[in-house]
C-alpha cells in the first residue's frame, strides 16, 4: 500500500548542543540566564513557536517564549533563533528540559526532535563556533556565473546524413567556435547548430581536425561504453528543465552509440539518429532525436535545458624531452555551455529556447 504523498512543511528542531547558559554550569541557588537555539530544518517557515523551558530533579517552569517567524533554510544557509530566559536555579536543580512547540501549533515533518534535556555541569555559556558548510566542487562550479542561452531554429525535416548542405540548416545559427569545459580557448575549433521540427530536435556538430590520422575510434556499434573513451561527442538534454531528470545521447567518430536517461544506460534503449561523415581535416556529426523518444513534445516558447560536448584525443607526446617535462595533452573537453567539472552538471547546462515556426 502506498503511504501519504510528501508534503512540504517546517520541521522545528533542538539538541542538547542549543542549550546554553551565562555563567556556563551554573551553581544551584544562584542567577543565571538560560539560552536556547531553536531550528528550522524544515522547507516551510514555522509561525508561532513556543519554547518551554523547566528544571530538571524539580520541574520548575523557568520561562517561556515564543518566536513570531522561524524562516527554513535558504540556498544552504542553516536557520535558527536564539532565545533567552532569566533564571534562578533551584538548589534542587539537577539540569533543563527544553521543548519547543510543546502546544503541537507547527504542522511539521517529524516531531521527534522537539526536545533536548542538559545537565547543569554540563551547560556551556555560549555555542562552539560553527563550522563551514562543505561545498562540493560541482556546486561551487554550478555558481560560476550565467549558462549561454540559444534559440533552436524550426526546419523542415532535415535528412540526417551527416552533411550540412541542406537549406533547413541555414536557419540555424552557427555557434561556436565552442570554448574548452574549463571556459578557455580550444585548441579544436568546434562548432554546434540546434534546430527542431514536427517531431525531433536535431544537433550538428562541427568538429575541425588537423591530424584526422590520429582519430580514436575503438568502440563500434550500439551501447558499446568505449564510445567515452573515443574521438567523440556527447549531447544532454533537460526537457522538463527541472534541473532533475535528463537525457544523454553520445557517438564516437565511427558512428558508434550509446543512450540513457540519468544514468541508466541498460533500460533506455529509445531510437535517435546518428551519422558522421569524415573530411580533410575535419569531421561532422548530424543528430536526430524524435520527441517521443524523450516524452516531450515542445512548442514554439518551450525551454530546454542543453549541452553538447566534444571529447579529442589526438593529440601526441612531444618529441623534445624539455616539452614533455613541461606537459602536454592527452585530450581536451570541449563544451557548449563549459561545466568546469563533470559533463553532468545540470546547473551548467545552456538554455535553448524553441524559436517561432516560419
């Protein structure tokens, strides 16, 4: 049986860690002001919170509060309220309980965690100095400023052949040359078109190569995982653009494919299209992904969230014993929207916006 749907609430919390007093370990018989740190870990405001504070060994009601608004936490930032009472300890006093929303007015997630008890030798005068909250370096990367935003251009049906010389491909607007995952100057002059039509979004991939001898294309077939760690090119997209769920379509060189939706790449198995076709000193991918391929069916408007990226591998050691002491490449990542870490960095995907049919 199904259990009752999630809902967002306030949940109003305290441990013997948010309780305090000045003088710290106060002495039975004397004055003492008692402090209480009471949270908010909830995804709601709470209103109203009431906190009761009584003596341990007597049960002597030291005072009462109520705090008006305790706001949730907000872009990672812990929230909470200190409150105060003035106390005089019973000689009989062993220590303090402490319950907050004793009078149950929050509607909260869980109500296990409303009260805290502490000893009086025990009660510190202030809080231990908080630590920094852990940022992961996807995170910090997510906040390095705006993603690129691009326009998909409506074509008429586009034969995907791995060719740029159709009309329909005009419409769309030439982006690039691309910039390194690390927003820095490639080496690999790349460039992407994005435009859609009745029934699939198409990608091409521009991919410019002087030493096309040394492509690396080992992997073959469908669902072949080598194709990532081949010459190759990868393309993510975000249909619900909530930053949650998302699909990835990737192929090497040698039309090799693979696809999944958030990882899972062994259940996702829906059709798209993939052909390359291989120049001079440059090769070029054209993609097709029907939209009921990815549950979508996007209108003139819609907004996606995207990103493409281009993975080289030819590059070569340098021959020079003073060049390879300095360092060289074995490959370069190359991206529409730079994701600076991984290329699963949702918050760094670029925003396309579906142009008007013409």
């Amino acid at each position: 049986a199904k259990g009752p749907a999630w809902e967002s609430r306030a949940d109003v919390a305290v441990c013997t860690d948010d309780l305090f007093c000045v003088p710290a370990a106060p002495e039975p018989g004397t004055e003492a002001e008692l402090k209480v740190r009471v949270h908010n870990i909830g995804t709601e405001d709470a209103s109203q919170v009431n906190v009761v504070a009584e003596e341990l060994g007597t049960g002597k009601v030291i005072g009462e509060q109520v705090i008006t608004t305790l706001a949730c936490p907000r872009d990672l930032v812990p929230s909470s309220v200190m409150v105060s009472m003035p106390w005089r300890v019973n000689p009989k006093a062993s220590g303090v309980r402490v319950r907050v929303d004793a009078g149950n007015l929050v509607k909260e997630i869980y109500e296990g965690n409303n009260v805290a008890e502490g000893r009086l030798a025990d009660l510190p005068e202030g809080p231990r100095p908080l630590r920094p909250i852990y940022l992961p370096g996807w995170y910090r990367d997510e906040q390095k400023g705006p993603v690129p935003t691009f326009t998909a251009a409506y074509v008429d049906k586009i034969t995907v052949d791995g060719r740029l010389d159709e009309p329909a491909w005009q419409k769309a607007e030439r982006i690039g040359p691309l910039k390194t995952n690390q927003d820095e100057p490639s080496d690999k002059p790349t460039y992407v078109r994005l435009a859609y039509g009745p029934d699939a979004f198409y990608v091409a991939v521009e991919a410019m190569e002087p030493r096309m001898d040394l492509l690396v294309a080992k992997a073959q077939g469908r669902d072949d995982g080598g194709v990532f760690r081949d010459d190759s090119f990868e393309v993510f997209i975000d249909s619900k653009f909530d930053k949650i769920d998302y699909y990835q379509f990737a192929a090497n060189t040698a039309g090799a494919t693979i696809e999944g939706r958030f990882y899972n790449y062994t259940l996702y198995n829906e059709p798209w299209e993939c052909k390359v076709q291989k120049g001079k000193d440059s090769w070029v991918a054209e993609v097709r992904i029907p939209f009921k391929s990815i549950n979508s069916q996007p209108r003139p408007g819609t907004t996606w969230g995207v990103n493409v990226f281009r993975t080289a591998m030819t590059f070569t050691v340098p021959e020079s014993v003073k060049d390879r002491e300095a360092g060289w490449k074995h490959t370069e990542q190359i991206a529409l929207s730079p994701a600076f870490t991984g290329y699963h960095q949702l918050g760094r995907f670029a925003t396309v916006t579906f142009g008007p049919r013409q």
